[in-house]
C-alpha cells in the first residue's frame, strides 16, 4: 500500500491491483503470468508498474552504495539479503566458501580483501555512471550530435576520394597486378583457411576501439511482443507516461529493420543481409589484423570492402543519441543515417547502460541471436508480452523443414564450387566440403532419391522407388532417422557438431549463393563446356526470358527479396538435428518426386529453449490479453524447465466495462431446433442453420465505415473470416464495428497431424495425468481450440463504455469444461440457451437497450 505508481491519469482499480502484482513478482524473484483483457491499459500497466519497480531498486542501490563507500566495508551477500549484490555489478562480490578448520586470521584477510575489492568496483561504477550521464545531458540540446555527425560525414568523405585515387594510381601504374585466373570480384568467393575454435584460441575478433565502448550491464527490463508494429505501439506508450522523460530505452531489430547500406539490403533475403553483414565486419578485422604483421600475405585480388556505416565514433554518438531520448525503431534509423552511423550495432552497444530494451522475440527467445546481439540476462527482468502464442512461437522458432529440391540443389552447386575451385582450397575445407556431399548424398537417399545424386532437375527423379509402407509419412526420433540414412560415424555427435560449426564459421552458404549468382558472367569460354551441366541445371530452377528486361514490370517485382541459397536453409536441417533424442522429431513425408518430399524437425519441447531464460533471469514475466487455459504454460513451459510451481504467480484482471455491456451466448439448437454441433462429420448437413440476407465481407480488405442500406434502412453488415487469420489478433472493432461477434463451431486443430499426434504422445509419456482430468495430450488439443476461440472474441470489447454480443454457436460450449477454459470476465456472464427462440430475443433487447443508452 505504501508503493507509489506514476500514471498519465487516475488509474482503473484493476490497473492498480495489476501493477502491484507486478511489482511483486520482480521484487521476490518470480514467474507471473498476467492476463489483462483488451482494452484495460495492459501495456500502461507493464510500463508504470515495472518501472516503478526499477525507480526504487536503484534508488536502495544508490542507499547502499553511499553507505558502503561511506564506511569504507560493509556486509557481503547473504542468501536472505536483497541488498547491493543482487544488482549486476556486483556479480562475483559473494564471499568466496572457506574450507572447514581454515584458521581464522586467514578468513578474516579474505573477507577484507573481498570487502576492498567491492569497494573499488563501486567506485569505478560511480565513475562510469557520472561520466555516462555527463555525455547524455549534453546531449539533450542536440547540437554536439549534429555538429560531430556533419564533420565525420565530411572526413570519411575525403578519406574515400583519397582511396578511390591510390586505388587507380596503382591499378594503372607501372608493376601494378593484374587478375590472372579469376575474373573481376571473384576471388570473394573462395573460401578462406579454416581453423576450427579448439585450434584457434586466440583472435576473439573484438578490436581495442570496441572494448573502449563496452560499459557495464545495469539492472535492466527487456520488454519483446511479436511484431514491429506492437513494439513501435510500446514505446509510444512508454513516451506518454510519466517516465518517458527519463527512462534511457533502446529499441533493438533485425539487420533487415535496421540496416542503413543500402547495397546490403538490396539483397532481400534476411539472411543474405546477416552473412554479408558479418562477412563485411570480419573483412575489416582481417584488414586491420593484416596491416599490423610484420610479413603480409597474398595479397587478394579484391577485398571485401568494410562497411562505412561501422565508425566507432560515430556509432558512439548514435548510442548516446538513442538513450538520451526515447526512440522507435523508425527513429533510430532516421537516426543512423543522420550520422551515417549503422543503426544495428550502435543499439546494441546501448543495451548494457539501457534501463529498458524492447525487441522482438526471436532476439530474446533464441540462444544463438541473443549471444550475437549482446543481451545478457543475469539478474535481470524480462516482459514478455502478447505471449498468447508463446509455446507456438518457441517451437516454430527452433523446426526446421527442407524438401528434397533443396538437398538436390545444394548438391549440385556444391560439386560445382568445387571443381571450380578445388586447386585454391586448402585440404580442410575440401574435407569439410567432402562431409558436407556426404550428409546431402545420405538425405536424399532417405527419402528415395538417386544415390550418387546425377546433375539434373530433381523434379525428374521420382520416388517410385518406395512401395507400400515405405511410402507417405513417417516419423523418426533424431537418433533413429541418422541409423536410417546410414551415417555411421565412432563419435556421431562430435563429428555432426564439427560439421555444422563448419557451416558456420566458412559462410560456406553465402560463398556458395554468390558463385551460383555469378557463374554465367564468370566463366571463360574455355571453361564453358565443363559446366554446361550446372548452367542448364541452375536455368531450369529459375526460368529466366531470352532477353531479359531492362527494368522490372513492376515495383513489387523490384523489391522482391532474392532467394537464399538453398544450403542455407539446410544449415539449419543440420543445426535442429543436434537436438536431445527425446526432444525432436523428424518426419519424412515422401510424394510423387524427390522434389516434393521433404524433411522436417520438429520440436516436440520447447522448455529446453526457454530453460535459459528463466534460469538467468531474476524475474520472468509472461503477459497477455487472453492467456486462458495458462495450464499450457504452467506444465509444458515452466515445469519442463525446471521452475518450481511455487515460485509460479497467476494473475488475471477483470474487465473495465460494466458487466451488462456485454452479452455472451452458448445456443444449442437451431431455428428448427437441430442440435447444434458443428464437427467435421455434421458440419455440411442441411439442417444446419441458414443465414439472412446481408451484405457480406470477407476479411482481406478495409472495414467498411458504413452497414448496408435496404430502402434507406440500416440493414448491417456481415464479416466472414477464418479463426487464426488477419482478423484474429492485432485488429480490434470499437463503437459501431462489431458489435455482435459468432463463433461458429469450435475450431478443434487437425487431430490426425502427424506433428500434433506426436506432440499429444510427447506429453502423455513426459508429464503426469492430474486425477479426474484428461490425459495431457487431449487437454492439448481442448487448449488449443479454446486458445483460438478466446483471441478472437476478445475484438469487440475496447474501451470502457463499448458494448457487444458474443454467440458460441455449438452446445459443446455448454459444457463445464469448456466453459472453465474461457475468460473470467466472459464465463461470469455467459448465458446457455437450449432453444433459438430466447436466444435471438436476448440478443433483440441487448442491443436495443445498448444502442438507445448510447
């Protein structure tokens, strides 16, 4: 009662109960699950109470600290003590465990050189901290940015010119090289020597002007929702509220959001963006490396150029400019090229001094992109929001799907690569490369292809070979699938693991994408025969007109994103498969060609991906406006990543709407009282209720701002759409839109999934059948239809003085387990109706009495 919420007005009693809640949680270490319905003020109800919740934990620091410094000593960390070492810059300040019997004048010189050292790290953080806010005051006026943004814009300029000129002074000069077996931009393509990580310790690839920028980690929450959009809606809101002054918050993206070269996001696929990123940042290590040795090697014909948006300096200014004051994802980028500063790596080296970081969820919720972006979540609080479909999104995340094309593909270009190049690779690579074959040769062979795999379209390879039960789908564990494709191998795991580090660390993908770009211009005439081959090949798979455009048809046609080489997206194939045995899957689905058939890993635990998180994190909350049944959450999420149930908070709000401004019905029968039951088997029967004479829209277009008319009556309007589509999330009916909202049926997923079954089969092994319920697996199947059930009646209701109708047209809703799974706000006034009669004249008089009152 006695903790204060900033808020832009008075607040709802819900949103106050909500905020206190949260406060709590992040307080005693917990994981919540909220659910506040739309329309209550979730996201202001996250931003005040989880900052405010911040406010005083650096307020007690700051305490703590004073009096630490103060006295010189002070207690060290207790198990029961919240005190200063709790915070991230105390990590490691915990009194070192003494051996039993050690005397105790040695106990007592390690306290006190423990209690010293702490001392001194608070004093450089102060330090730190006084010269980080210096810099971001002075940059409240804007001036210093935009005056060191124009003189490093007019520097790099010059510098260009004078490089564009030594390069031509020496391309035409006496004794200059010339290119003799490789064409203009080639050289690019070979791959480099590769040394594994076990035989390469040293070079960490981070220079001396990186470290200089790197700060220390601050307690810290990172907000994540699904989409930009939702993201860009957060920080709008964290700049209406009373802490949009003051909070220092970055918005993190992808490169693809953020990329400001625009030679690089011409590329289109997300990941030809990522690899020639990096591949461009790793050319500027190796040049740097290189001017620095005593004895230069061979000098490349032509180098990668690095990428003139990454300027230390420049990205420093960006930095500061981003936490000085709040900015969206837009912003940053007007930001960046303001500065001509890249936007992606200059927000992520403002995470560790930013009090709040929003980004989307794959940037949080996989392991590999969180390591790459910087995010460290030791002791730290994560929100995560609109996480509804959280389970969904891990396991979408982390199954990967190839078809027997790509593995052809990849083949193809792959045997082709090397015998263009084979004579300049050192023996590594083409052992790598030859393993590489050799995976591609077994999964094709898996699912009836030729082994070896001949030069030609895989369309034309047919899967004729499979009969009766080896045809259609099957399902393997991970274990069980690699004895099937026969890669036998002493150490399997180490040698897999080897290989898809590989993959990794040569860019061999990307290589590979840019000679296949490349191969008709590249060739010589006298090459031209050998290849013959490959060229039809590669034309086959990308029809191209004898005489190709000089510009596109369209501007569609010009923005469409180029696809990504094929190994690309095996790479992940491989990544998925080093997967524990008992947690994936993998289904062959084999079809009338090789080209068809593919394979797909699915994850059936997304726990061991989210383990982390809730691991490392002080507080984990999880948010959303429809989170019933949260049973889902409970065991398959947080059970299965080793959370205690009592360390689980669950908290759900009511509605802000007065209880009679909503009318939710379940009808059982029709107008000639048919049992309503609408499942796969009855759906299509004539006694199924017809519908009235409207004007009907179906849900791709614009909402029209006006109902039909029928001799200058309103005769309303009637929207068509599909549960789980556009209209079931993110879009939301106020006023006069949507009033009465039908669920026809219940939308049950497909139960003979090959992937669902396996799933349910999953759950029935691994997790304990509650007594008087259903087993797991068919609970599953119930919270996935009521999950969709409850997203998308919650559209109607947005405000506190709207109103509408709800219909749950199929008695099955009438039954109590059923109706458990909904909302507590709508079960309180759900209403069963046995005939149609009552139920149409309840709806007549709702609506009546509603739209008189308002």
């Amino acid at each position: 009662g006695t903790i204060r919420f900033p808020f832009p007005f008075t607040p709802y009693s819900i949103q106050e109960d909500f905020m206190a809640e949260l406060y709590r949680v992040l307080e005693v270490f917990f994981i919540g699950i909220f659910e506040s319905p739309t329309g209550t003020g979730k996201s202001l109800s996250l931003i005040c109470g989880a900052l405010s919740w911040l406010r005083d934990f650096e307020q007690k620091k700051r305490e703590e600290e004073a009096q630490l410094l103060e006295t010189g000593t002070g207690p060290l960390h207790d198990e029961k003590d919240e005190s200063l070492c709790l915070s991230s810059s105390c990590e490691g300040a915990a009194a070192t465990p003494r051996p039993a019997g050690e005397p105790a004048w040695v106990t007592q010189f390690v306290q006190k050189k423990e209690e010293r050292d702490l001392v001194d790290r608070l004093k450089a953080e102060q330090a730190r901290r006084k010269q980080r806010e210096e810099r971001l005051q002075q940059l409240q006026h804007r001036a210093q940015f935009k005056y060191a943004a124009k003189r490093l814009r007019q520097e790099e300029e010059e510098t260009e010119n004078l490089l564009r000129l030594s390069r031509e002074m020496l391309e035409t000069g006496p004794g200059a090289e010339r290119p003799e077996q490789l064409e203009s931009g080639e050289e690019e393509l070979v791959l480099a020597e590769y040394e594994s990580d076990e035989e390469k310790k040293a070079a960490s690839g981070v220079d001396e002007e990186e470290d200089d920028l790197e700060e220390e980690h601050v307690t810290k929450i990172y907000y994540c929702s699904r989409t930009h959009s939702q993201l860009a809606q957060f920080v709008h809101e964290v700049k209406k509220s009373p802490f949009g002054r003051d909070v220092r918050l970055v918005s993190l993206g992808s490169r693809q959001n953020l990329c400001v070269n625009e030679d690089v996001k011409s590329l289109g696929s997300v990941q030809l963006i990522n690899d020639r990123c990096v591949d461009m940042q790793r050319s500027r290590h190796e040049k740097k490396k290189g001017a620095e040795e005593e004895k230069p090697k061979r000098r490349r014909q032509e180098k990668q150029a690095a990428c003139p948006f990454y300027n230390h300096e420049q990205m420093g200014l960006l930095r500061d400019e981003a936490l000085a004051e709040v900015k969206d994802i837009e912003q940053l980028l007007a930001l960046g090229k303001e500065a001509r500063a890249c936007p992606y790596y200059g927000s992520r080296l403002a995470i560790p001094a930013a009090q709040l970081v929003v980004l989307p969820y794959q940037m949080l919720l996989h392991a590999a992109t969180r390591q790459a972006a910087g995010i460290r979540l030791q002791e730290q609080v994560v929100i995560i929001d609109e996480a509804h479909n959280l389970i969904d999104t891990i396991t979408g995340m982390h199954s990967v799907e190839v078809s027997g094309s790509q593995l052809c593909q990849a083949h193809s270009q792959l045997l082709q690569y090397m015998e263009r190049y084979g004579k300049r690779l050192k023996a590594k690579n083409l052992m790598y490369l030859k393993q590489i074959l050799y995976l591609l040769e077994k999964f094709v062979a898996v699912l009836g292809g030729e082994s070896p795999i001949p030069l030609k379209n895989p369309n034309t390879q047919s899967s004729h070979a499979f009969v009766c039960l080896l045809s259609g789908t099957e399902l393997k564990t991970i274990n069980d699938f690699l004895f099937q494709s026969q890669i036998d191998n002493i150490n399997l795991w180490a040698w897999f693991l080897q290989v898809q580090r590989y993959c990794e660390k040569s860019m061999i993908s990307r290589k590979l994408f840019g000679f296949t770009e490349r191969y008709g211009a590249v060739l010589s005439s006298r090459e031209q025969p050998k290849l013959a081959g490959f060229q039809q090949f590669l034309q086959s798979l990308q029809p191209r007109t004898t005489e190709a455009p000089a510009a596109p048809a369209d501007e569609s046609q010009a923005s469409a994103p180029r696809p990504a080489s094929p190994l690309m997206h095996i790479e992940g194939f491989l990544a998925a498969l080093t997967t524990a045995n008992q947690d994936g899957r993998v289904i062959l689905s084999r079809q009338g060609s090789l080209s068809q058939s593919t394979l797909k890993f699915l994850l059936l635990n997304p726990a061991v991906h989210f383990a982390q998180v809730v691991k490392e994190c002080r507080a984990v909350v999880i948010a959303g406006g429809t989170m019933q049944p949260v049973s889902d959450f409970r065991q398959q999420l947080l059970a299965c990543a080793g959370v205690e149930a009592e360390r689980v908070v669950e908290f759900s709000c009511g509605h802000v709407i007065p209880p009679d401004n909503i009318l939710p019905l379940v009808i059982c029968s029709g107008i000639s009282n048919q049992p309503l039951e609408f499942t796969f088997q009855k759906r299509e029967l004539p006694q199924m209720p017809g519908l009235r004479k409207q004007r009907v829209f179906r849900a791709s277009g614009c909402l029209p701002q006006a109902c039909g008319q029928e001799r200058g009556r309103v005769t309303g309007a009637l929207l068509l759409s599909v549960v789980g589509g556009k209209m079931s999330e993110g879009i939301n009916f106020s006023d006069n839109l949507g009033r009465c909202v039908v669920m026809v049926g219940m939308p049950f997923p497909n139960i003979r999934s090959p992937e669902l079954q396996e799933k349910m089969a999953y759950l029935d092994q691994t997790l304990p059948r509650a007594p008087g319920q259903a087993p797991p697996g068919k609970n599953l199947v119930e919270n996935l239809c009521m999950k969709a059930v409850n997203q998308s009646i919650g559209r109607a209701i947005r405000h506190q003085k709207d109103f509408a109708s709800i219909v749950l047209l199929d008695q099955r809703y009438a039954r109590p387990p059923v109706l458990a799974k909904l909302p507590a706000w709508i079960r309180a006034r759900v209403e069963v109706k046995a005939t149609f009669g009552p139920a149409i004249a309840a709806v007549q008089k709702f609506h009546r009495e509603k739209s008189s009152s308002s």
